[in-house]
C-alpha cells in the first residue's frame, strides 16, 4: 500500500471551482494543512494529480 502525505502550499482562492472542490475531497481545509492519501486508490491518484501544483508531495 503506497502512501503519500500531502500538504495545501498554495491557495485555492482564485482557482476554478472544480480545483477547490477537489482540495475540499481530499480533505484539505486550509493552507499548510496536510493529510495522508492512499495512492493505490486510482480515484485519490487522479484528484492529487489535477492540484498538484497547489501541493508538496511528499512519500511515506
């Protein structure tokens, strides 16, 4: 099970609604916050690539 920790280092203000939308499912509330995303899950994967540029990736 591949894991990443991914932490908000860019605002969402600003963004298209969709980009916000997608921080908002991978429970991302504000910024330097950082969660723990299951990368197996092809659906998370996709999510983390569409905002990665709002993002630091980093592999646990």
């Amino acid at each position: 099970m591949k894991k990443v920790k991914i932490t908000q280092i860019r605002s969402g203000i600003g963004r298209p609604q969709d980009q916000k939308d997608t921080l908002k499912s991978l429970g991302l509330r504000k910024m330097n916050h950082s969660v723990e995303v299951d990368m197996d899950n092809p659906c998370q994967a996709g999510m983390v690539k569409k905002v990665a540029h709002l993002l630091k990736i980093e592999e646990i």
